[in-house]
C-alpha cells in the first residue's frame, strides 16, 4: 500500500474526546481526595501521538459548548492537531470519565450517555476534510456510542472508498459500552472494510469466540486488511494474507501506567506507515512507542515525541546541559 505525498494532512481520526477526573495521591474516588483535571478519548490520544511523531495529524469530534469541550480543543491544538473541523453543541455535554488506580488495579466510570459526542451524525462530516488524508481512523469505542455514531463511521467509509483514503481501524473492546455479542456484529463488520485493523490479541479472542491462535490466525487471512496484533504472547504480530511477521516486545524496567499504550501503539504504526516505513519497521516503531507510554502517567501525556524516539533508536545523542 502506498502513499500519496500530495494530500495535506498524513492521518485524521475522529470520536469522542471526554473531560478526566481522577484522585491525587493514594485515595479513592469517594474519599475526599483533591480530583486532579485532564481529558482522553482514544482518537484525540492517536491524533496527539502522531502530532509529536511530526506527522500531519487532524481529530475532528462533537463536544459540548462548555469549559471542558472548549479545554480539550485548545490542548489539542496547542499540540499541533488540526481541529477546523470539531463540531459545537449546546444541546448536550462534554461527556466526563471518572478513573481511580488502587490496590494495582485501574477503573474508569463514564459519564457519557446522551453526550454530545453521542448525537455525532453522517450530516456534521465534511466530506473534502476526510478526502484530504492519506489514512482515516476510528475506533469501535465510536460505534458503541449510538445508532448515528455507527451510521456516521459507515458514511465515513463509503467517503474514504469514493476518495482513495486508506482506513485504520481499532476495534478498542469497551465491555462497558455494549455487550459482546452486540458488539461483535458490528466490529467484524467494520474490519471487513478496513485497510488496517489494529486489534489486541485478547480482543481477538473475543471477537472470534476462540482461544486457539490457528483458528484466529485463519480468520484473519480472510480480512483484506493487513492486521496488526497487540500483545500477541510477547511480541506484537502483522499478518497480510498468509503471511505473519512478528517482533518481540521492547523490554521496560518499570511499568507505571498502562492506560494509552494502546493508543501510543497505533500511533507508532501509522506514524511509521506515512513516514513511508515498511510494515516491519511500522511495527518496530509501535512496539517501542507503546513502551514509552506505560513508563511514565497519563491519558496521552506519556506520547514520546519524536527526538526521544530518536534518542532511543540511537540516532540522536542527548545533552544534560
């Protein structure tokens, strides 16, 4: 698959970008702890990712006419996102997500339904904006949100087939959206569709109702799509066809937060594919930025840019001072 150098913007990925509450120090949601303020949404962590990768990255959503709405767009722009395209509603809210980590263990709550994300429709998407990428992505979080949030991601893709633009895809399971068996129907239908389907070996066997590899492994070379598998037992897989290619996992000393890896992931790999890397290369960059994010807190503030990538790969040298 090859890549247009004339169109102006490398990826664009669009859904649900959402104000983040979360306690400081070691209590509980609940508790009386001081709540820290930040934001997250799968998409707008892709399009940050990307952003610090130096590709042309733009996050297009619906958000509330609100602080928390208008607080996500300036961040997002001061990252070097494009965001002409966010939508303003004041018929609903900026959906909100609770998260707290105790014990080892992470939660999130969601404060999401009727959101103004939500009531996202096939009429709010420009359809030049999306004609003018190379790659368009979105997640299965999207389609779990409403009826129009499908309806809208399915205009999208009969936009990008009209107009040539290459479409990734991330199933992102959220068990606390829907229940798997609706959201199966509606995830193995989309991945016929895509051009690269990004799914974590788990969700593999969710969406496939197996634990045996062969049998996912099959299913997959039936896609058109290359798919790039996360976490495939300690490496990250690519399988095009009957052809896979896997690389083992970068090793980290310490992990500190695993929320956005997943994110950090995908965008190491289509950083990679419109810096015009082979799929090996794409994959090697994904499983190192991946690597990065779970060392250090946060949604998307963990994204390397791309000197630290650099650094790490060994081509710049760092300076203390």
């Amino acid at each position: 698959m090859t890549i247009e150098k004339h169109r102006p913007y490398d990826v664009i990925t669009f859904g649900e970008s959402l104000g983040l509450l979360y306690p400081e120090g070691h209590r509980r949601i609940g508790q009386g702890a001081t709540m820290a303020q930040s934001f997250g949404g799968a998409e707008s962590n892709l399009a940050i990712g990307l952003a610090r990768l130096g590709c042309r990255a733009g996050w297009f959503g619906q958000l509330g006419q609100d602080p928390l709405g208008h607080g996500i767009v300036k961040t997002l722009r001061g990252e070097g996102v494009d965001v002409s395209r966010v939508r303003y509603t004041d018929k609903a809210p900026t959906g909100l997500m609770l998260r707290e980590s105790f014990r080892g263990k992470s939660s999130v709550y969601y404060y999401r339904a009727g959101s103004a994300a939500s009531k996202l429709t096939p009429d709010l998407v420009d359809a030049d904006y999306i004609a003018q990428a190379h790659i368009v992505h979105f997640t299965g979080i999207t389609a779990a949100l409403s009826e129009s949030c499908l309806d809208t991601i399915r205009h999208v893709i009969s936009i990008c087939k009209e107009n040539s633009v290459q479409i990734s895809f991330d199933p992102n399971v959220r068990l606390k959206l829907w229940d798997m068996q609706q959201a199966r129907a509606v995830l193995l239908e989309l991945a016929q569709s895509c051009d690269y389907f990004l799914p974590g070996y788990d969700e593999l066997k969710l969406l496939y109702q197996t634990d045996n590899d062969e049998e996912i492994l099959e299913h997959l070379c039936q896609l058109q799509a290359v798919t790039v598998i996360k976490s495939f037992h300690a490496k990250n897989m690519i399988v095009r066809k009957n052809d896979t290619l896997s690389i083992p996992f970068n090793k980290v000393e310490q992990v500190v937060d695993t929320v956005g890896a997943g994110d950090g992931f995908c965008a190491g790999f289509l950083g990679g594919i419109s810096k015009g890397y082979s799929l090996e290369q794409s994959l090697e960059l994904a499983g190192l930025t991946g690597s990065l994010v779970i060392q250090a807190p946060g949604d998307w503030e963990a994204l390397p840019t791309w000197d630290e990538v650099e650094l790490l790969r060994g081509n710049t040298t760092h300076i203390e001072r």
